[in-house]
C-alpha cells in the first residue's frame, strides 16, 4: 500500500507541473512518442507475441484474443491518432465564458485538468497508447491498469511512452502502470490523490467500481448496440450497414449485437440480412417470430454483448417498439437506425436514450478516432461530466478566474454598487 501511496504523491506533484505545461511540450511528447514506438517495435511484437501464446495456451476466449493482438495495423492507427493528437487545438485555458461583472471586476470560465486519473481496461494494448496520449494532451496524470493478458506488452508500452515523453519535457509520475488487481484495490481507496476512476467493462464491474471507493466515477459500460431497419430503408443499404455494423470488428464494443427489423417487410428484408450474415460466420437467435422465419434458436436475453459472431434478431410492430426496446434493454452506448423517412429518423434520434445515435450509417463509426478527436479514453454510457466517446473535452474540466481592482462586496450588498455583467467581446 506505502509503494501505491509512494506513486499517487508522485503522480499528484506531477499533475500540479502539468497543468500550466506548454502546448508545445505536449505536442513534441506525442510526436516523440509516435517515433519511438515505430523505432521499437520490433520488442513491442515480441512482448505482444508472448502475450498472444499465453492466450491460446490458456484457452482465452477468441474476442478477448482479437482484442488483445497487436500488430503493425495496431501500430499504424496508434501512431497515426498520435499524430493526429498533437495536431489538435490544445483543450487547456481555454475561454469558455468570459463576463465584465462591473468596471475593473472581470471573471473568466477556463478549461484545466482534472489533475490525476485512474483508468482501468480491458486487453487491448492499443487502448493503454490512446490513454495515455489523450491524458498526457489534456494535463492529467494517469494511472493505468489494463487486462492480465496484456501484461507484456502494456509494460512496454508503458515503459516507451513515459521514457519518450520524459525526454520530451513531462515530469516523472505523470503515467503509472499498474499489474494486479491488489494495486487496484489500492487506488480505489486514494481519493486524496486520484481525481477521477474512469473503468472500462461491464455494467456490473462499474458499479463495483462505485461501491468500492469514494472517487467520482466516469462510467465507461457494456456495449449493446442496436441496428432498427425501419420499413422504408433500402434494402441494400440496409444489408451493407448490418454486415459492417455486425461484422467489421466483432470484438469491440461498438459491434452492433441486436438486429430489429419492422414487421412489414421481415418476410422480405430479413432473410436476405441473415443469409449475409450468415455467409460472414454469424450465428442468429431471435424472437418467437424470427425464430420461426429463419429456423434459428430463440435468444435468451436480450441485454447480451457478444463480442463475437452471435447477433440477437428481433421483429418490432414498428418505430414505438423499437424505441421502447432499445431503451429498456441497450446500454445507452450506440444505436442506430436505417430509413428514408427523415422524420423517423429524427424522432429515433430524439427518443433514443444513447450517447451516440445513428441515421442510415454503420454503428461502428462510434469511435473518438473516426470521430477526429484523435483517441479516446473511453465511450461513456454515463451523462454526467461526458457522453459518448471521450475525448479531450472530457477530460478537462475548467476553473472560474476573477480578475478585480480593490472591489468588496459590501459594496454591492448595500446597494452603494450594482452589477453590470456585460459579455467581454475581446
């Protein structure tokens, strides 16, 4: 417990350094970082491959592998958002409002850190990268902890990142990596110096995470995503999008995993989405209905993240039932909906409770990189602080600056002096 302790001091006085750091030294850091991971990567495969046999030798489940592979394609898009990270407007000081309260009396809204951040993830390498850049981008120190199975290859990573960006100006103790559950046990209880947890998983280990400590928790839940074919989409658009939604990268959390077609056309849509589906691996289990349309298995519940080539079908009497379903058994994280009909679109996009809503587009667009913010830390199904992917302005928060001449309340209290609250324009 001391070492944790040891390491949150640490990292806290470093946060206190990152706050004013130039968005130059942030930027030379990321750049630095983006070389040194290419210069080794040639150890980081090697660390990823002993990774990769312990996976197999122990039988870990086959999405949690694909998640959990990092090659010269993980590499190349981790770099390139490095890249395209440092290349963004920097998120810190600045002016989100700006009010003259009275001559000579002028307060300023102003973006900042949130100072110290604990993260915990799941096997996927890349994401330990996009972590750190967004924190190290925004000014916050950040304590990492990701999947076992990760082990090698996030100690690497976490060794070429903080070597890279220390050399580039960042204080030591801005990352932390942590390796056993006891570490985080041990954060959990460190609120004097952690700021924000931001936990990656299950609606279930979120909530743990709440239950277990007294730090703000940015909930980062399981991804049950809908796909709704209205009765007036097009029904190869429809088909494209539920191949790609369902297929692309089955074992991410913005895979689509339950399908919901009208009633109207699920004798002549349906089957014609089931047989690509099928012809990509895709094992269906749907309502009594779709059960006996498709000859497929009744499915067993209906809030289910696969994470693989399974997908939930259902067929709904219309946009209410969609909406309804969707809002009773989704995560909050992407839903989305394929029509021509602009107004049911629009009323989808409105009565859907997600973070991110679709119209007539793969669900697999919900990402910070797709989105241009360079990384995410994580896609939020919370609705406090941040929603959807978070990017940079989800993890800067901002403080009130007044600016005064020798002004005292009194003043106004008594009426000697009123308030003028004029917007400052300059």
């Amino acid at each position: 417990m001391s070492s944790i302790i040891d390491q949150a001091k640490k990292a806290k006085k470093a946060s206190y350094t990152m706050f004013s750091m130039s968005s130059e030294t942030k930027k030379k850091a990321l750049l630095s970082i983006a070389e040194a991971l290419d210069n080794r990567k040639a150890a980081i495969f090697e660390a990823n491959a002993r990774d990769m046999a312990l996976a197999q030798q122990t039988n870990l489940a086959m999405p949690l592998q694909k998640r959990l592979l990092f090659d010269e394609s993980k590499l190349l898009t981790v770099c390139e958002g490095l890249v395209q990270l440092s290349g963004l407007e920097d998120p810190v000081g600045k002016k989100l409002l700006a009010t003259e309260m009275d001559d000579g009396l002028s307060l300023y809204r102003i973006s900042c850190p949130i100072g110290v951040i604990g993260i915990i993830f799941e096997s996927r390498p890349d994401a330990l990268v996009q972590i750190a850049s967004l924190c190290l981008k925004t000014g916050n120190a950040v304590f990492l902890k990701g999947g076992s199975e990760a082990a090698h290859t996030n100690r690497i990573l976490a060794q070429i990142i903080t070597d890279a960006a220390i050399s580039s100006g960042l204080p030591e103790g801005f990352l932390t990596l942590l390796e056993s559950r006891e570490e985080v046990t041990s954060m959990l209880a460190l609120s004097d110096y952690i700021d924000l947890i931001i936990p990656r998983g299950s609606n279930a280990f979120v909530r743990y995470i709440m239950d277990h400590s007294d730090i703000p928790v940015l909930g980062h839940a399981d991804g049950v995503c809908h796909l709704y074919i209205h009765e007036k989409a097009d029904t190869d658009m429809a088909l494209s999008i539920a191949v790609d939604s369902k297929t692309q990268y089955v074992a991410v959390c913005n895979t689509a995993e339950t399908l919901l077609v009208d009633a109207s056309v699920a004798d002549t849509v349906l089957p014609r989405i089931a047989e690509a589906l099928k012809q990509k691996g895709v094992t269906l289990f749907g309502c009594e209905k779709s059960a006996k349309l498709l000859s497929i298995p009744v499915v067993s519940e209906w809030h289910h993240e696969y994470l693989d080539y399974q997908m939930s079908v259902k067929i709904v009497d219309g946009i209410d039932e969609a909406i309804d379903h969707i809002n009773q058994f989704g995560s909050g994280h992407t839903d989305a909906i394929v029509t021509s009909d602009k107004s049911v679109a629009e009323k989808f996009m409105n009565d859907v409770d997600s973070g991110n809503v679709f119209w007539n587009c793969s669900t697999r667009f919900s990402d910070g990189f797709k989105y241009g913010f360079g990384a995410e830390v994580g896609v939020s199904t919370s609705k406090i602080h941040a929603r959807g992917p978070v990017g940079l302005e989800g993890m800067v928060t901002y403080k009130y600056k007044l600016f005064g001449s020798g002004q005292i309340v009194d003043d106004y209290a008594s009426g000697r002096k009123t308030f003028k609250h004029r917007p400052i324009t300059d």
